[in-house]
C-alpha cells in the first residue's frame, strides 16, 4: 500500500484537478507556485504515475490522475460533511425534560435561557422518565431532569431541591368517600406513573400502610395523572409546588392539609462518558443555576 506522507499534497492535487492551473490552485490554497508543483511532483513520485498533462488549455488530468481526483473529491466532501456535522453536535445541545417539568418549570424561562445562548440550538426533549434507563441515553440527549431517589450508577445525578409531597385528588372524590385522614387512602384508587414507592413512603410517614389489595392505576405520565386526578379518577400525589394553581382554583384539594417531606427529588443527570461539549457544560451550568435561584426565592419568601 502507498503511503502518502504529506496529506496537504492531496488538498493541492484537489485543487489543481479543479482549477486546471497551478496559478489558481496556489491562489486558493493560499500558496506559492512553486509550493503547488512541488506537491504535485511529490505525489507523483510517491504513486509512480503522472497525474497530469500538459495541453493548450493548461494542465489536464491523465487517467491515473482523473481516477485519482474522483476518489480524492469525494474523500473531501466526506470529510467537509464530517467537520460540518460535529461543528453543528458542538453548537447543538440536547436536554430531556419530563412533560409537566418542562411546563411548569422551564417554559416561562425559555425565553431566558434563548437569550443566554442565543448562538446554541437548545432542544428541549421530552421523556418520561426514562432518561436513566436508556440504553444509549448519550444518542437521545446530553443531559436531563430525572425523577427519583438518586444513585443511578450510570450517571452523574445533582439533586436540584428538596421536595414536599402532596395527596391531592377532585373535591367530589373526596366527598364521596369522606376522607379526612391519611388512613382513608387505604380506601381510595392510587393514580400513579411510576411505581407505589411514593405511596408506601407517604402511607410510612403518616403511621400507616397501603393495603396488599391496594387499587391503583398507572398513568402514561404526570399531565395525564393530573387530570385524571382532577377527574375524580383517584387520589394522587405530587410535588407540591407543581399542583399550587389547582389548589388555589378548587379543581384540586388537599383533603388531609398537609405536605410531607420525601427522599424523592428532580435531579439533573448526565451520561457518564464522553465529557459534554463546552456549550453543553454551559447550558448545564444555567439549568443549576435556575434551580439554585429558585431555593433562594423559596428561602427568602416570607412564611405564612
């Protein structure tokens, strides 16, 4: 196999096989002449072939070289398509949002982060709660907000705040089955996404239990669980700040008018692996430092 030890001979070749003059070619690469034939001369030694001719219109390529310069221009346009795709992975960044975080949360401050990175291609991704369990999360987004507990092995998880539990569920419902004591959900139908670990610590934290024969009902995701909550369907829980406006409009209660602490938490997670991008650090670095804002607003905000 041919070993060609100066790749720039092949940029110069390119050129020349284009341009048809040595003149033009050293004019676009910004060269000399002299420097173009000599790469020329010096490819041509290393093949064992002449790569061009010359003719009353300037140079022309021979076989070999028209062979040659078919290979060498679609070899550069692979690897301009290359540097093209990882400029752009570079000035993308990719984040997974739950559905009701996302809504909640991030959507009135998207105008903010756009005006923080107004040269980054921020998608915002939607999963449910899946992040961590992908099995090529790095292909799907660089980092995330992920519900849980923490400690996933795979990941680098910073928990953004503490949170309350809240058991919400219709004002019907409630009328319906008189509940007044954290017991009575032993009698309600549990609307969840996940699993009942919530549940079994909320039941745990009030004295009580859920029942073996307990009846639940799983749910795509939290904005479906909220209406169907709403709907009188169940009795769910939530972090508590998510389910303010329901409350405050009366198409939710609280029929036990109390939140709970919980060991569950949004974290933000990224992949281990490949280190992110430095616009994705940046990007990361803003979503922490929102989170952080909002533990001084809560902590500053006057008790009632």
């Amino acid at each position: 196999m041919v070993r060609i030890r100066n790749l720039n001979s092949i940029h110069v070749f390119d050129s020349v096989a284009r341009f048809g003059s040595v003149t033009k070619a050293a004019q676009h690469c910004g060269s000399t002449q002299s420097s173009v034939s000599y790469h020329i001369k010096k490819l041509e030694t290393d093949l064992g072939v002449a790569l061009f001719r010359r003719s009353s219109h300037g140079l022309e390529l021979t076989e070999d070289g028209a062979r040659l310069a078919s290979h060498v221009g679609a070899g550069l346009q692979q690897i301009g398509a290359g540097i093209a795709l990882v400029a752009r992975r570079t000035a993308e960044v990719r984040v997974a949002l739950l559905p009701m975080f996302a809504s909640r949360f991030v959507s009135a401050r998207i105008g903010d982060l756009r005006q923080a990175f107004p040269d980054v291609d921020v998608t915002l991704l939607n999963h449910n709660n899946t992040f961590v369990k992908l099995p090529d999360p790095h292909a799907f987004a660089d980092f995330g907000i992920q519900w849980g507990t923490g400690g996933w092995p795979k990941f680098e998880a910073e928990k953004l705040w503490d949170e309350r539990l809240v058991a919400v569920c219709s004002p019907g419902y409630q009328a319906m089955l008189g509940l007044s004591e954290p017991q009575d959900v032993q009698r309600c139908t549990l609307l969840h996404v996940d699993d009942k670990r919530m549940w079994a610590e909320w039941m745990k934290d009030c004295g009580s239990a859920l029942r073996p024969d307990q009846p639940n009902m799983m749910l795509e995701d939290r904005h479906f669980q909220l209406s169907s909550t709403i709907n009188g369907l169940g009795i769910s829980l939530f972090a508590e700040w998510l389910v303010q406006g329901e409350l405050k409009a009366g198409s939710l209660v609280n029929p036990f008018g109390k939140s709970y602490p919980t060991q569950f938490s949004y974290y933000l997670v990224a992949p281990n692996g490949p280190p992110l991008s430095a616009r994705a650090r940046q990007v990361r670095e803003w979503f922490l430092g929102l989170a952080a804002g909002r533990e001084q607003q809560i902590a500053s905000a006057p008790s009632s």
